[in-house]
C-alpha cells in the first residue's frame, strides 16, 4: 500500500468518524468540599465540536486523493 492510498483511506475514516460523532467529548474531575477526611468532587463533561463540514470535507478530499492516485499508475 503506496502511501497516498494509506493517506486517502485515513481521511475517508476519520472524515466518517467525523460526520458520525460530530464531536470530541471528555470528563474531568473538579474538587468542591475538601474538609479532612470528607471530600466531594464534581464531574465536569466538555465537548469539543467538529462541524460536518468538516467531515464532508476529510472524506471528499480522501476519496479525490484516490481517484487522483489511480489516474498515475
């Protein structure tokens, strides 16, 4: 596999992913209460957005590097 096919294959995927999950999303935690021995924490989720366009575009641009790595050989 030529790297331009492993680079065409790589962004029709994560394009897809893209378009699937429209987002990145993770939890972190935060104390509130810290007396002593009593702790209480809070559980924070955050999401970085990925538009769909920016999905469409991954896998147009993978599958032109495709047709464009076809047409050379």
């Amino acid at each position: 596999m030529s790297g331009r096919t492993l680079l065409a294959v790589v962004l029709v995927i994560l394009g897809a992913i893209a378009l699937a999950y429209q987002g990145i999303t993770y939890t972190t935690q935060k104390k509130v209460v810290d007396i002593g021995p009593i702790q209480a924490t809070k559980q924070e989720h955050h999401t970085i957005p990925l538009p769909p366009i920016l999905g469409a575009i991954a896998v147009i641009a993978g599958i032109a590097v495709l047709v464009t790595g076809r047409k050379g050989v």
